[in-house]
C-alpha cells in the first residue's frame, strides 16, 4: 500500500519531466534550444522537439514576414531643401542564431529598434544624395531599391533579411510649407506675367501687320478708283465731244435742260432774279452760250 501511494507521485513527477522535454514548432515559428544561454540547436521545421528539462530551454522567433513603420525623418537633399520622410519597411529572420547573438533577450522588438535606425541611416544616405526634386517626384524606385540595398547589407549583421522598402510619404516640413507655396505662386504668377506679355507682343505684331495691309489695300483700292473715275471721264468727254460734233444746237438744249435740273432741285434751290433776266429766257440763254448752240 506504501508502494503504491509512492509511485503515483514519481509518476507525476516523471510525467511531468517527460512533457517539459518535449516541445512544438509551429509551421510560422522558428526555434532554438538554449543551455545556460547558449545556443545548442535550432529548428526551422515544423513539428516536435526535445531538450533537456531544466537545464534547456526553447526560445521562439516568427518566422513571417514582418512590417516596421518608420517615424517621421527630416532629411537635406542636394539643394538643402529639408523634406518630411516616411518609410514603410517588409523583413524576415533568416537566420535565427544570429537573430540571438545580436538581439539577446531583446527578442523581436529589439531588432525593430535596431531595424529602425538602419533605415533612417540608409534614408539620410541616399536623400542626401540626390535634389528635392528626384525625392518628389512620382518615380522613386530607384531611391528606395537603394534604401533597401543599403538597409539589407547593414540588417544581414542582425540574421535579418530586408525584403523591401517603400516610402510612404516625402513633404516638406510643415514650418516651410507656407514660404514654399508663397514661392511657388510668385513664380507660377511670374510665368503667366510672361505668357501675357509675350501675348499682347504677338498682338500688337498682328494688329500693325493688319493696320499696315489696311492702308495697302485703301490706298491700291483708291488708286484703282482714281484710274476708273478718269478713265470714266474721259469716256463721257469723249461721248459729249462726240455728240456735240453731231448736232451742236441738240448738245446745248441737252446742257441747258441739264443746269435747270441741277439748279433747281426740289426742296434745296433758292433763286432770286428779274423776269426778264437770261435765266428764264431760253432762246436768249442759248444765244449766250456762243452761235453752235443757237444752231447756225
């Protein structure tokens, strides 16, 4: 009976030494068995493992992809412009007893610390290299497949492999904002000034060169006018000497009836005479005008 109630605690205690050797790793984890601190074995496979109760112990690493957000860093382009930056970075522990040796007890959240300031080195690095205008732009691959580069070789030291690194946001501080909007109005005010100077330079060009081609036209239009009403008049002298060659006492009734109608014009014409002035005597006021027109 003493027998029996002596196993059952060395059974316990047995059981329970038997469980504490054994151990999991989950598909997502990496393993490593520690004696007094020291690294004796890892296990990147999943499935079960054992270690030596109480002298060794299991310490778990994930072995995801992981992702750090960088705090905001100002940072001095080539044209000393400060800018804003922030980086989104992608990493995993390859090799989980450097991870140890480096990190310590520090575990996971120490190697984002240490992650933290690889990268902001490695911004300042290759933002300091460049003009405000490359970090602005809309294409900054090649910036952060540098960053990454640069953030890949330095992490390598922690069993830490950088897989990619994005900036999220490139802007400039908030205190030169203003100064920079200021700056940027002045200048897009100045180019419109320009455009519009420009503008009424190509105006006024092309008002002369129509005022000058006005003048051009008027003028050729009144020389052509000039010779037509000549060439008219000279037509109806020639007409009018013809007809007075032909019947010279018709010519001058044609004349005479021609000055009444210009004179005495409805509405327009004042005349003040005697009765028995020239005027309204027609057979004398052909007399007047010479013997070819009272008709031989």
């Amino acid at each position: 009976m003493m027998r029996a109630q002596l196993l059952i605690p060395v059974g316990v205690i047995a059981l329970g030494v038997a469980l504490s050797s054994v151990y999991t790793v989950d598909e997502r984890e990496k393993a490593l068995v520690l004696q007094f601190g020291e690294v004796v074995s890892s296990r990147t496979a999943p499935g079960i493992g054992f270690k030596i109760p109480l002298v060794q112990n299991v310490v778990k690493y994930d072995d995801r992809i992981l992702a750090l957000s960088t705090q905001p860093l100002e940072v001095t382009p080539l044209d000393d412009r400060r800018l804003v930056v922030d980086a989104f970075a992608r990493w995993r522990i390859i090799d989980a007893v450097k991870f140890r040796e480096a990190v310590g007890d520090g575990g996971e959240s120490f190697a984002k610390n240490r992650l933290d300031g690889i990268l902001n080195n490695a911004i300042r690095e290759v933002m300091g290299s460049v003009p405000s205008t490359a970090v602005l732009s809309n294409d900054r691959t090649a910036l952060m497949n540098q960053i990454r580069d640069i953030a890949k070789r330095e992490a390598n030291a922690l069993g830490i492999d950088v897989i990619d690194v994005r900036l999220t946001r490139t802007d400039l501080p908030e205190q030169n904002l203003q100064s920079t909007y200021e700056r940027m109005r002045a200048e897009r005010q100045r180019e419109a000034a320009d455009e519009r100077a420009r503008g009424g330079e190509a105006a006024q060009r092309v008002r002369a060169a129509a005022d000058r081609q006005v003048v051009e036209l008027t003028s050729e239009a009144r020389k052509q006018a000039e010779i037509v009403r000549g060439q008219a008049d000279a037509e109806r002298n020639r007409i009018y000497a013809e007809a007075y060659g032909k019947d010279a006492s018709f010519f001058a009734f044609t004349r005479a009836l021609q000055f009444y109608a210009e004179s005495l014009k409805p509405g327009s014409s004042s005349l003040v005479t005697e009765p028995d002035s020239l005027y309204f005597d027609y057979n004398r006021f052909m007399k007047s005008l010479g013997p070819e027109a009272d008709g031989n």
